[in-house]
C-alpha cells in the first residue's frame, strides 16, 4: 500500500481532514467533524475510488465527541472503516493549517515545540484561529508522535510584501513594538492558483504579473509579479480589503469611535458587527451568494445593491494592482463565488477595456470550478488572460508538507 498524507484544518468546532496518496497526491478520503462539544456532533467522511462518485459515510449516531482528541479518534475510525487508512501510525506526514505566522514564518516548517510555542507566541494577533490550530497540532502529536507534522500558514506567501504596503500610516513604534502591519491571508490559495495559472498558460512564473481574486465566504486579492506576491488586500487581520460574506471590508476607522460614541456600542459589539453582521449579510440580510443572485434575478433592490457593491469594490483593486504591478498578464478568478458565478466575474471587470481587460461572455457563462478543470474566458488572445482556477488549498498543503518532509 502506498503511503499516506493527512492534511488537518483545525477550527474552534471542527476539524477537517484530507488524506491524500504519496507522493503523487492523489485525493484519497476527506471530510470533517463539526460543532465539536455540541449536543449532536456532526461528522462525515468521503471515500473517493477511481472513476466512481465518492461514496459518503456518517458518523454513527450519539456518538460523542466531546473535544478535538475525541475527534481526532473519530476521524481515525472513520478512515479505519473505509478502509483508507489503518492508523495514524502509518502516516507519512501530517500538513496543519495554521492562520497567523506572524513575521516568523515566510514559509512552511516541520513542527517542533520550538515551532508550537512560536504559534503561542503569536494568539494574540490572531485569537480566533491560532488556538484551535495549535489545538489540532497538540491532538496530532499525541495521537502519532513519530510522524513528521508540518505547518502551513495563510501568511506565508505575503510575507514578500515590501514595506511601503504592508505598513500602515500610524505611529511607527505601533508596528516596531506591537506587530500592528498588514499581513494577509488565503496565502495558500493564491499561490496555489498563481501557479497553476502559469502553468496553464505554458509561461514561467517568474516572468507573469497576476491579480488573482479569491472570491468565497471571506474574499481577497493579490498582486504577484514573478511568483512573489506585491500587496494583498486583507491587512492586520482578514476584515480589510473587499467586501464579503460577512464582513465589511475597507472602511473609514472613524466610523468605530463615533458607533462607539452615539450609538453607545462596546468594542466586542462593534467587533461583532463588522465581522459578521456587515458585508453582504448587513446590506441585503443574506451572506449566501447564489441566493442573492436569485433574488437580484427577480429584481430586488437590496440584493442588487449588494452585488454592485460587492463587484465595484473588486473592480477598484483590480484598477490599483494592476497599477501596483505596472501592467497586468492574468486576471484569476477562484473561490466558490469566482469559480461558479459568471455575474460577478462580468459585472467584476465591466468597463476595464482600457486596462485590457475584456471577457467573452459564452466562455464565461459556461465556465465552472469543476475541480482539475481551469477555463480560459478572455475574449480574443491579445489582452489581459482572464481565467477561472478552481482552487485547492488542502492540495497545497499536502504538497509543500510533502516538500517540508523530503527536504529534512
Ligand atoms: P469559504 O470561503 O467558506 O471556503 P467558498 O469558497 O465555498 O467558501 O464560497 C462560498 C460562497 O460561494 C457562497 O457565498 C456561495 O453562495 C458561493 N457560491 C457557490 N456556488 C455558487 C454559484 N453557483 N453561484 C454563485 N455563488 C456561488
């Protein structure tokens, strides 16, 4: 039997899981155990065998799973039921998402608890998910001591950023002493579809300037020349930049001190209001795209508002990258909303001739983010290539966990 690759993304109430074939990544089994410590913990696993449609298998009813250990030993049977994988033992290795490296980490390493403390030492710029993360390396270990775990950060790749766009223009010893700078995030998928773009093209990396846009729940953009990324558009945390799901994206920060003031809300208040409770969700009531684009379909106003907002604010960054990289090679749209909606990726770059940028409509209207396939919806050959890429990021992670692990 060929060797095993498991990669973890650890949440505050999930853990999913992918377990991909070594070395030729091929997707084996994946799936997640959610609303971990809940009454009722959900869980799944899907069994892909060559050719045939993944068959899905469930958690066993009342069945307990009280904290991540215990999902942990879930996920272990469930592989062990389906025959993917007897124990965690045999593994090759292990690949974590982890969201903050901070300024450590400008690429993936194989953790030690030199590496663990380091991901301590860096919660308070990320207290939401780097706990979690961390708790899903803690489980790992115990779990399978002797296999290599490798960690993969969502900051990584912007760690290229040069200073003149990563700081922000307020006293400076709030960067030197407190790490206040923009750090980015979804690093995992915007290198993964920058490279695949390339490849797709048959052009080195090294010499395409790309905008790539990942467009899903939470969405972001990025300016890569010569595979190292310029500028990205989360910053200090992932509620800058575009508009999305639910969370506001660019806003005047003086707005929080006058909420503060006039409507008076608390900081966790006002916290939870821009993170989940503004963006499409606080203009039109609904964070789900499809359902908003039925209901702009049929012609309501909020939903159409939200959309124009939403697209508008995409094509301004599209405007400022492809200053930023003087010039642009390709566009790249993924995530569950750049790979699935042709709207936005119209209403996305309408009006962007001048910046070469143009689409073919019958391209784009049956392009699709089936996984493997990449689309090509520019219209004519001689302008900006526009391209749908599905994107992967467990695939990314087992690939440079893979990578970490060969090279010691
Ligand atoms: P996450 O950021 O949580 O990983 P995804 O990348 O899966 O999320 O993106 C989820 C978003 O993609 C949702 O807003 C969903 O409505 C949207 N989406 C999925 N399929 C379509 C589609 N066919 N048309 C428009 N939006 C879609």
């Amino acid at each position: 039997m060929k060797q095993r690759l498991l990669v973890l993304n650890s949440g505050s109430s999930s853990l999913k899981f992918k377990l991909f074939e070594v070395p030729d990544l091929i997707a084996l089994a994946w799936g997640a155990i959610e609303e971990i410590g809940g009454e009722g913990p959900i869980g799944h696993i899907e069994v892909s065998s060559s050719g045939k449609e993944p068959v899905k298998h469930y958690l066993g009813a009342g069945v307990s799973v009280k904290d991540h250990r215990e999902a942990l030993g879930q996920m272990a049977s469930l592989f062990k039921e389906t025959a993917v994988l007897d124990s965690l033992h045999g593994l090759y290795g292990i690949g974590h998402r982890v969201v903050h490296g901070g300024e450590h980490f400008k690429a993936p390493v194989l953790i030690d608890q030199e590496v663990m403390s380091t991901i301590k030492a860096l919660v308070p710029l990320a207290p939401l998910h780097n706990p979690s993360n961390l708790l899903g390396i803690e489980v790992a270990f115990e779990g399978a001591p002797e296999v290599p775990q490798v960690a993969v950060f969502d900051t990584a790749f912007h760690q290229t950023i040069p200073d003149h766009a990563f700081m922000y223009a307020i006293p400076k010893e709030y960067y030197t002493r407190h790490g206040i700078r923009r750090y980015g995030f979804h690093g995992t998928s915007h290198s993964f579809v920058a490279k695949r773009a390339a490849k797709y093209l048959g052009r080195p990396l090294q010499d395409l300037k790309l905008i790539t846009l990942h467009l899903g729940n939470g969405a972001s953009c990025a300016a890569i020349e010569g595979g190292r990324c310029l500028d990205t558009s989360m910053g200090f945390t992932p509620l800058e930049g575009l508009m999305m799901g639910t969370r506001c994206g660019d806003i005047d920060p003086s707005i929080l001190p006058y909420l503060a003031r006039n409507l008076h809300m608390g900081l966790d208040e006002i916290e939870q209001v821009l993170n989940r409770r503004s963006g499409l969700k606080g203009i039109c009531g609904e964070s789900d795209m499809r359902r908003i684009l039925e209901r702009f379909k049929a012609g309501d106003l909020d939903a159409g508002l939200a959309v124009r907002m939403f697209t508008y604010r995409i094509k301004k960054y599209i405007g400022a990258y492809t200053g930023v990289l003087g010039g642009l090679d390709c566009l790249v749209f993924t995530g569950g909303i750049g790979e699935n909606s042709p709207v936005i990726r119209e209403m996305s770059v309408d009006g962007l001739r001048c910046l070469g940028i143009e689409i073919d409509q019958e391209k784009n209207r049956i392009a699709t983010g089936l996984p493997g396939a990449i689309t090509d919806i520019s219209r004519g050959g001689t302008g900006v290539r526009v391209l749908v890429v599905p994107t992967d990021e467990e695939q990314e992670i087992a690939h440079q966990a893979l990578m970490v692990i060969e090279n010691g």
